[in-house]
C-alpha cells in the first residue's frame, strides 16, 4: 500500500515488517535495525547477495553511540557540517551491531536522511532503521513510491510516499583510515564539498578490473536490464549501431538528426543537479520503452557529474 500515514509505517516495523521509506537521495528498503527478521527479509526481498552491507539510519548524531565505537574528530565535523543529508560514514561498529547488516565486516554506514516523512518516523520509534535502496539487486534505483511500487508491487505491505526524492542519486560515502576520511563511493554530495570541512580526501574506489574496496561497490551496478553504451560521442556510435532501435540519455540537448528515437533529456539547462534529480527515473522510463540499447552520453566530469558518470559506467557494458 502507498500511504502517507507514518502511523501504519511504525506498526509495520514493530510487527518486524519491511517498509518502504522516502529519502531526499533514492527510496530504502527498511527495517527495524535489531531485528533479525527485519533484516533477513531486506536481503530476500532485493534478492541482495549477503557480502552487500546495509546502512543504518538514524535521527540525529546523537544516536551515534549507540551504533560506532570510535569517532574520529573529523568524521564529527562532518556530520554536523552534512548531516542530516546525503553523507554516510563507514565507522567501528558496536558489539550490538548485527553481522546481517555488516556483511560482518567490523565497520557499519551510517547516516542522518534528510527528508521531512522519514526524520519524522525515525523520532517516532526508538530503533535505527538498517535500509538498501529499494530496488531489486542490480536494477536501477528508485526516487518515486510508483518506482518501488513497480518492483515489489504488494510485497511491501507499506510504501511511506514522501514524492519525488530531491536528490535522486545515492549518498556519498566516507570511511576513515587511521582518522584520516577516504571516499568510498561518489554521491548527491560532491567531494568539493566534502573536501571545504575534511580537506584533502583520498580516493578508495576500485577502478574497473580490480576487486571492490567497499564491499557492494561492484563494477556492474545499478543496472537497466537494456544492454546500455556510454559514450562522449553518441551519433557515432549511433551509426556503430545502425538498424537497433536506440533509447538516448542525453545531458542538455536532444538530437535533432535522430527525432525518430526516444530520447531523454537529463537537463535543458545543462544544470548537474537537474540531471542527477532526473537521472534514475528517465534510465527507468527508457528501459519501459523496451528500446534494444540505450546509449548514455557522458555528462561533464565536474562535481555532480562524477556521481552521475560514475553511475552510468555501472550501468554500462564495456566497449
Ligand atoms: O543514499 C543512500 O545511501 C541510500 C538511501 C536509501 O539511504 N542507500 C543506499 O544503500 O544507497 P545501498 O545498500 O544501495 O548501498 C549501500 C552501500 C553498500 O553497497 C556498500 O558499498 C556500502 O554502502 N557499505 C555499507 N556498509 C559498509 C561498510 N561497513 N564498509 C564499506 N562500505 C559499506
Ligand atoms: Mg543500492
């Protein structure tokens, strides 16, 4: 059911139930954080490999404690500079921390959501929420209720709808190497950002070929079930492709010499924020298009854009 009453949320959670909950990133798949079941039924529902840790969700940073053993000075100043938004830090857990939500590594991600439903649900009810994006391993994630809704479809007995999520890509995530921040994953915030309060941040994302640093963080991700080509230059490979019928994400502007084509344009105004907003719901909306490719056209590799290209080159197959 999609609903806006947290009150149906929270009995669904204490029933260790599985709910679906809107974030200002991408929607999460949650569960009560100390219940096994709870935590159980993410990994089955995603159908989600058990190595892929989860992240826990919590309130405030004064719930911290309860949740990591040592914080460095510099992961504090970074969660009163970001939180609550879309920064997740990889921190020692406590003893209490479950093994399902850990992949039993002895770090947990950890996060404050910034949305207005979800912030208020967490106040309501004294357990963290342990919550993946809500989509099934490997597809593309959501940013609408109708999204999670057309994946799981009654599955979920409750989809808290919070609308559009603001962001629309999947929280930075920093982890710490002897106190010193290491980025683990590009995210809603760019790392110009990060860097204004922690300084220079090293960079711990395997390149293609090499074996994951974050565990989750696999080469192939977030994935249409469309053979997708990213590229600088879409007409030639529209002609490398010629007789296919081709679904286009397109940065600012379409293509005039192909109006025959589905094209999906992430923003007219060339705008990174726009396009990271659009991005997940215009892959969803080609990929419902049934095209026989999608070719993606690499945003500028500034700020947001990395996040975006680094999204598309998951989602892409190698040339
Ligand atoms: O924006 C977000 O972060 C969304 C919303 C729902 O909060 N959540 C999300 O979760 O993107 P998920 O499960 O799709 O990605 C979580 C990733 C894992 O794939 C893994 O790379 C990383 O977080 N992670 C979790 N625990 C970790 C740990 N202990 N060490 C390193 N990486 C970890
Ligand atoms: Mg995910």
């Amino acid at each position: 059911m999609i609903t806006t009453d947290i009150a149906k949320a929270i009995e669904a959670l204490r029933r260790d139930k599985v709910i679906a909950i809107p974030t200002e990133t991408v929607y999460g798949l949650a569960g009560n954080a100390f219940s096994e079941k709870a935590l159980k039924k993410i990994y089955e529902l995603k159908n989600r490999p058990r190595f892929n840790p989860l992240i826990v969700h919590v309130k405030d940073a004064g719930m911290l404690p309860a949740i990591v053993q040592e914080i460095p000075p510099v992961a504090e100043k970074l969660a009163a500079a970001f939180w609550p938004g879309p920064l997740t830090l990889v921190l020692k857990k406590q003893p209490t921390v479950s093994d399902i939500i850990t992949a039993s590594l002895d770090t947990v991600a950890v996060r404050v959501p910034n949305h207005p439903l979800t912030l208020a649900l967490l106040d309501r009810i004294d357990f963290p929420l342990a919550a993946p994006s809500a989509n099934p391993f490997g597809a593309v994630s959501p940013t609408s209720a109708q999204h999670v809704y057309q994946y799981f479809d009654d599955l979920i007995e409750v989809i808290l709808d919070g609308g559009e999520c603001q962001r629309g890509v999947e929280s930075t995530i920093i982890g710490f190497e002897n106190g010193e921040p290491v980025l683990l994953r590009h995210g809603a915030i760019m790392i110009e950002e990060i860097e204004k309060v922690a300084g220079k941040i090293k960079t711990a994302i395997h390149q293609h070929g090499s074996s994951p640093l974050a565990p989750g963080m696999l080469p192939r991700h977030y994935a249409p079930a469309i053979p997708t080509y990213l590229t600088d230059d879409v007409p030639s490979l529209l002609k490398q492709f010629e007789g296919k019928k081709a679904g286009l994400l397109l940065f600012s502007r379409r293509l005039p010499e192909a109006p025959h084509l589905i094209q999906e344009i992430l923003s007219p105004q060339g705008d990174l924020n726009e396009a990271a907003h659009n991005l997940y719901a215009a892959l969803l909306r080609l990929e419902q298009c049934h095209p026989d490719i999608i070719i993606a056209e690499r945003v500028p590799d500034t700020g947001l854009g990395r996040t975006i290209n680094d999204r598309l080159q998951r989602a892409a197959t190698v040339l």
